[in-house]
C-alpha cells in the first residue's frame, strides 16, 4: 500500500471515530441538560430527524455550521462543544 493510500485510511478511520465521539457528545450534553431529540432540534433550529441520524448508531457527517447550531442550543461555543475528553 502506497503511503498516500495508507494516510487516506488513516483519514477515513479518524473520521468515523470523529463522528462516533460527536454522537456521544450530542447525547451526553442533550441528556444532562434535560431535553429530548425533540427539544434539542427546537432549540437549534435543526429538523430532528437530522438530530436522530447524528447520535444514531451509525452517525452522519455533519457540516461545521450545524455543530455550530448544536453548540448554541447547549450554550457553549463551539471549541467547548467538540472539546472531547
């Protein structure tokens, strides 16, 4: 395997586990602040089931501008919001 290949996997993997640790986030903060898929979708201004498909179990991708939505519905920016510990 060809060194370019070998870092688009690489690229690829991180890329799911981004998506993986963004589902848990969502569902972490949604669920320490009380709301439900529903709430959260009202108070960011996207459609839940766009909401769903993010913490589902195979998550999406999600456009920076979405998380930025995400991260003003739980009232931090959006540095805090894909801070992952």
């Amino acid at each position: 395997m060809s060194r370019e290949a070998n870092l688009q996997d690489n690229a690829y993997v991180m890329s799911t586990d981004i998506k993986y640790k963004l589902a848990s986030r969502i569902r972490e903060l949604r669920e320490k602040c009380g709301y439900t898929q529903e709430k959260l979708a009202e108070l960011s201004g996207i459609d839940y089931k766009h909401i769903q498909l993010l913490e589902g179990k195979h998550p999406s991708s999600s456009k920076i501008d979405t998380l930025e939505k995400i991260a003003k519905a739980f009232k931090m920016s959006l540095s805090d919001f894909i801070n992952f510990k």
